[in-house]
C-alpha cells in the first residue's frame, strides 16, 4: 500500500478529541480536557485521510512497510489539528481604512453604518466588482489564513444584498472551494444588511421570494454548494420577525441555521437560535443569561469573535459564562473590511487574554467546537483516524506556542497540510 504522508516523532501531537466526540464543553463541571500523545507520529493515507496516530515507536514498527509520497521529521515539534475558522467575510472589494480612523476617533459602528458606510459602502464596490477581481482577492485572503494554520473556513456572502451580486458571490465562493487547496464551508448571507432605499419588509419580501427561490434552483442542478444560512440580527437591521422568516425559509431548504445576534443590543437572538435548532449563533457581545441557557440545553454553539470586541471597543462576549454553562464555545476570525484579521493564532491568543478563556478551551473552540458549528465536526477539527489529514506542525517544543505568541506566526508554522498534501 502507498500513503501520503508520515508526520513522525513530534514532541506533541494534539489530538483533541479521542473518543469521536463532536464538540468539548464543560457540561459536567470538569475543564475542557483536550487530548495529547508526547513523542507520537501520524499517518495519512492515499485518500489523504487520517490513518493511524499513535505513539512513535507503535507507528513505526505497524508502517514500516509502508512507503509514504512524503515523510516530515518532527522531531522537536509539535503537530496539531488544522484551525477551524468559523466565521469569515473574505469576499469583497475595496477596504475600509477610511472608517478605522473614524472609529479610532470614536464613530460607533452603528454611527458609520447608519451614514451610509461600513457594509453599505462594500456593497457598492462589491456590486461593480468583477468576478474574477473577488476571486483573486479571495484566494489571497484565503492563503493567508492558510498560512496562519487555517485549513477549514466558513466563507459568508452578504455584500450584495441583491440577487446578481449574491449570485456572483456565491460564484466565486464555489469556484474556490473547487479548486482552492483550503477547505470552504459556504453561507448565504444576502440579509446582510437592509440595502439602501428599502424597507425592512422590503429587503425580508426579496429574500423570500426572489433570492432564496433563485438559490434553490442554482443547488437543486449542482452549480451550487451552500451549508449555511445567515442574517445579521440587530436593532435597525433586520428585526427579529424577519429573521426568524429567514432563517425558517433556509432551514426548510436543507440549510444549517448560523447568524449573527445579540451583538450590539440584546434582541433574544441566543433563544431565536435554540428554538430553530440553530448550529451556531455569532457575536453574542449582549447575550443574556437566559440566552446562555438556551443555548446550553439545544446544544447551538456560540461562535465568538474577538477581533470585533476588540476594534470596535465594544464588551468582551461573556465567555467564562457560556463555558461554565455548558454551551459548546468556538470561535471564528470574523475577517472582514471592518476586522481585518486573518489569523485564529491571534484570535486564540485574544480570547485568553481578553475573554479569560483558557489555552485548551481556546484550541478546542478553534478546532473540533468550531468544526461542530459548521456541521463538520465528523470529518475535521481533530485528529482522528477516518477524518482529514489537516494538520500543522510548528517549530516549537510545546504546542501552547501557538497562542502565546502574539504574531510572527509564519515563522512558528512550519507545514501546513490539507487532506495529505503540504499547501
Ligand atoms: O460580523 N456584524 C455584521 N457583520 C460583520 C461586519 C461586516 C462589515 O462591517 O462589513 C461582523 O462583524
Ligand atoms: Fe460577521
């Protein structure tokens, strides 16, 4: 038999998980606990799925038959899962710099937005973009998270807000995760914003009837993937009757529930979600307790984001709580013009430091919990015989170096592997 690749003699290999769970939570009192081997090897084969990890020797004497395409000596190293990045806007034209000096001045997000800025201001350069400008655009953000240890991402639209540009978008989404060597997790997001000139009702009346239905087709023959279905829940975006409609619509359609709420007013987005038997909810800067409870009990994971907390000096989301609740914590980059941020070995070392999350509990939410929100927690987030042979290995004796190093990450990640193959 022929194999991809032999990673061998790490120091550490993180596991994760190692009894097939789906996420990690502190359900039952106990720390997150995530699952390490000292001095270990891993083997991917020709499918470039995980085959076997195990201790150094075991491995050695079990494959010594074997010749692999690729053998990496990790001696001194350490291996662990590829990053899951849970929540990401990579797909648009033209930057806001502008904006983050008015905001550094101390304009409010809301106070940008409602000036006819922020997203609406991506939509109008998004919409003349040419597909091929956002496709190129896109690969590169994309490289540079996979550069950052990023080998799963969820891609959101959203800066159409009509039916051509959203269509585009979702083009050039699928055409990347054809032939882009990162794997995409793919969201309608087309209530994104209220576009401008419409009413709430308006903009809700669209998606319904036009850009939903429009999708279905564009799935139903194949030219299509999408996983996910996502609205920007908010006080003077959409309310929450419209996006209960919404995120109702895309369910029926087959499409896993994951939006955005609580993030500047508290509007019951946490409960909306465990009622509609959501995957995941965004943001939740504002959740309440209540909130946090739901989401424990339907087992919606909250997505946290603290690049956004952090730019638009808002409160840190209540981590300690959702963990100490139960809920299933993991977080995304949330890059987008607003958070310009392509890296989870910032985000993790954010959330420690400013939502005193713990090293493992931040390595989970950025591996198997984050993997969980997208639906995929059964093929990627850990290290696992049967699931993709997505890894990292960084030229550090102790893993933790991940996050404890505040950038400089290119230096650290040695190699970066999607299904088998170095990228
Ligand atoms: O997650 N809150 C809404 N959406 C994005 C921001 C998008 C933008 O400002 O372009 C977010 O932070
Ligand atoms: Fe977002």
């Amino acid at each position: 038999a022929r194999f991809k690749l032999l990673v061998k003699n790490a120091r550490q290999v993180l596991v994760i998980c190692n009894k097939g769970e789906k996420y990690l939570t502190r359900a039952n009192g106990g720390d997150i606990d995530i699952h390490i081997i000292q001095n270990a090897s891993v083997v991917v084969d020709s499918d470039g799925l995980i085959e076997a990890v195990g201790p150094a020797d075991v491995i050695e004497s079990e494959y010594s038959r074997v010749s692999f395409d690729r053998v990496i000596d990790a001696t001194g190293m350490c291996v662990l899962p590829g990053l899951v990045d849970a929540h990401t806007h990579p797909i648009w034209a033209g930057d806001r710099v502008h904006e983050f000096a008015m905001k550094l001045a101390g304009a409010t997000y809301m106070d940008v937005h409602r000036a006819g800025g922020g997203i609406h201001f991506t939509v109008e350069r998004t919409r003349a973009a040419a597909a091929r400008d956002l496709l190129a655009s896109l690969s590169g953000r994309l490289e540079r998270m996979r550069r950052a240890g990023t080998t799963l991402a969820e891609v959101k639209s959203g800066y159409g807000l009509e039916l051509p540009t959203e269509m585009k978008m979702l083009e050039v989404m699928e055409e990347a995760r054809r032939t882009l060597p990162i794997g995409i997790s793919s969201t309608y997001c087309g209530a994104h914003a209220v576009p401008k000139g419409k009413s709430v009702e308006e903009a809700t009346a669209d998606i319904l009837q036009v850009q939903l239905p429009a999708l279905k087709g564009r799935m139903a023959t194949g030219e299509l993937r999408v996983d996910n279905i996502d609205v920007f829940c908010e006080e003077g975006v959409f309310d929450v009757p419209s996006t209960r409609a919404i995120l109702q619509a895309g369910k029926d359609m087959g499409l896993n529930v994951n939006f955005h709420g609580d993030e500047l007013h508290p509007m019951n987005a946490a409960q909306l979600g465990a009622e509609l038997g959501a995957l995941a909810v965004s943001h939740l800067e504002e959740v309440t307790d209540q909130g946090i409870a739901a989401m424990a009990r339907a087992k919606t994971a909250a997505i946290l984001l603290p690049t956004t907390a952090y730019i638009l000096r808002l409160a840190q989301p209540r981590a300690r709580a959702m963990l100490d609740a139960g809920v299933i914590v993991a977080l995304g980059s949330d890059f987008n013009p607003n958070a310009y941020c392509c890296s989870m070995p910032i985000v993790m070392h954010l959330a420690c430091v400013n939502m005193r999350m713990s090293m493992p509990e931040a390595l989970a939410a950025a591996t198997i919990n984050a993997a969980y929100a997208l639906g995929r927690s059964h093929t990627h987030g850990s290290l696992e015989a049967g699931k993709h042979g997505d890894l990292l290995v960084i030229a550090a004796p102790r893993w933790e170096h991940l996050i404890y190093q505040l950038g400089g990450h290119q230096e650290l990640i040695r190699y970066v592997v999607v299904k088998g193959d170095v990228v």
